[in-house]
C-alpha cells in the first residue's frame, strides 16, 4: 500500500470484529517487517508477548479500564521495553555480538552504552521506551499495509499487567497494541487535533 | 512509495551530500505527515529545534563524538519529548482543549493522565519518550516517502545539548535526526542483524 494511504487510513480503532482472525502468517509478516526499524546501536530492546487465548485477553481487559476491544481484537500486544537493553550480557546485544558486530569492538561498543544508557534510570528508561516507540510505529503502520487495524493503549494499570502476566523488573510496559479487524459499519470520528509545524517547532536555528 | 519499498530503503544513512538540501516546503509535509501519529490521549508530547545554520550544526556535532554527518546533512532536528505533557497548564495539553476536546471530559482527563505519567519520574519519561519515539519513527517514513534520507543519532553529550541549545529541563532529548539526501556512490552497507519472530517473542498465551 501507498505510505500516503497508510497516514490516512492507519487510526486507533475502538471497534474490532471478533469473528476475523489475524493469521500467524500475518502476525509474523507484521513483526518482521516492523523489526527492521533502527534501533540505539541496533540494540533492539524490545520485546512481545502475543495473547490470543480469550480468558488472558479477559483478564488483561480488567487491568485495562475494562475496554472491550482488548476481548475483541483477535491477537493483543503486550509492547515490553528492555531497560537493560544496553548491558554486557543482556541476551539481544550478545546476540548481535553472535551475529553481525566484531569481537574486537566489544569493549569501546560495551563501555559507550553503558555511559549513554547506564547512568541513570532516566536515561536506561527512556532507551528503552524510544526504541520500542519506534518499533511499536512500525507495527503500527505494518498492519495498515495488509488492511489490518490498531489500538496503541497505555491506560492500564502497568504493576497489575507486570504481575498479571509475570513480567521480569528489566521490562517496562510501554503500550498494549490491539491488531485486528474494523467492526463493520463501525463509523470512524475524523483525525483528532494536531499541532501545526509551528506549534511543534520551538526554535529554527 | 509502496510501503514495503520504505521498509527496504530506510537506513541509517551516514553520508548526506551537502550540496543537495531539504526544502522548507519538504520539511513541513514530512513534519505534518509525521505528526498523524498516534500518541497517549493525543498529548502529542514531542517538540523539535530545526537546525540548518553551519555554525550552529558544527556546534552540535562537537557534542556528538564529532560525527560529520551532523554538518552534512542539511537538516538536523534536535526531538525534544516533553516529560510534562501530561500536566494541566501544559500548552500542548491545553490546546487539545481549545480545539476538540470538550470541557465536561477535563476533570477525568487530567485526572487520568496524572495517575498514568505523574506518578514517577520513570513513568514520565516513559511517556515522553514512547511517544516521541512514534513521531520519530514516523518522521523517518515520511522522509523516505519523499526519496530523502534520515539518520536516528543518539551519541551525543545529553547535558551539553541541553545547555548548548537552551532547552529547559521539562524535556528529554531522545535523539537528533539528520535529514538529507545520500552521497552519491556510497555503497550502503546490508541491514545489520535483526532478532528472529521467535527472539522477539517472550510468550505466546
């Protein structure tokens, strides 16, 4: 589909048809597509739990306001953010070590992550949230290209869901993402409000 | 452009061709296609500093382990995300009201959003920083769209561009963005390692 199509079409839809499933091939295509996003050193801290099963979506729903639509989009996200994305001996940096980096640049690679990302947890925190942010829009935009729709939620109780679904402390939980169908006529309200260029730029130097 | 093709073409792009520019008019659509994103209750807490000045652009890549690419690309933005976007009084906040919230939701809503993101200092920078990652990530697309290049940096001196730049403590600086068009004849080196559908996945349920 057309990126442009996509900016149009891609809203949070509150309404999601029950009866359409989204395949585990659409599943796997939406996340691999959206995984080659960048990421801080291609560090990648990020990480899913996919809930399908009805009763763990209806107890997710509890934690989440009571929305329906976590009951009934077909396949429901849990988007986790690894704090400790950056540290010696987290699993997906050795993996990249395993993979694509050089033996020889481990020492300058884990001693720069550590003095961005380490110092604090503001700073471990918001790596972590930035780059699932960015892979979370992938998602987003890679389910708008096979018709598919989203609901990017974040009101939920985020210490409820950690130990509902027993989520590890390194992990925050930076979004629920719903992937599904639009309910049939279903009408969508017009885009919400955005900030003009102006009120976005603070300072053109 | 097709989506997929963005998905194939978006890479870190390291050598921007100085002598070619981004145009105003080119910065603005990407911008305001950009800002479709979805965010947290339509906060939109993001804000940028558009730097196209050499002097100024030079003063930036000292605080970014000297990287040319800061003076050579055309168009840095320095993304600002706005750790207190949540907060009444907040003039992204409040401008939702002006323009399409509706008073009798204003108590629940600043309700709300101080239970979710003023709790802690790790959930407002979880709030700030997801969101700014979505519009980041979409900024990177809609550049693409329109043929450019972006490249996300974010090994810089935090500190030093706060106060290189003026930028008041309420935001976090999650990344620079160099904006540009590729050096001719630069080979583009493969996409590095990406985790597997099955590394990205903790639990299926």
């Amino acid at each position: 589909m057309e990126f442009k199509e996509i900016l149009t079409n891609r809203r949070a839809i509150n309404f999601f048809d029950p009866a359409q499933n989204v395949t585990e091939d659409q599943l796997r295509e939406i996340i691999q597509n959206a995984a080659k996003a960048p990421s801080s050193f291609n560090l990648q801290p990020w990480k899913l739990i996919v809930l399908r099963d009805a009763s763990k979506k209806a107890e997710l729903q509890k934690l989440a306001f009571d929305q329906p639509k976590v009951s009934e989009a077909p396949v429901v996200l849990i988007m986790l953010a690894d704090r400790e994305g950056w540290k010696e001996g987290n699993t997906t940096l050795e993996a990249n070590f395993s993979n694509s980096m050089q033996p020889e640049q481990r020492d300058w690679f884990i001693s720069t992550t550590s003095a961005l990302y380490g110092g604090s947890e503001a700073a471990s925190q918001a790596f972590a949230n930035k780059n699932t942010g960015l892979f979370a829009m992938s998602i987003m935009y890679a389910a708008s290209d096979l018709g598919l729709h989203t609901h990017p939620m974040d009101g939920f109780d985020h210490e409820g869901v950690r130990k509902a679904f027993d989520i590890p402390e390194q992990y925050w939980i930076p979004m629920l993402l719903c992937v599904g169908h639009k309910k049939k006529d279903v009408k969508i309200h017009p885009k919400g409000w955005r900030q003009s260029y102006e009120e976005m730029v603070l300072n053109t130097l």
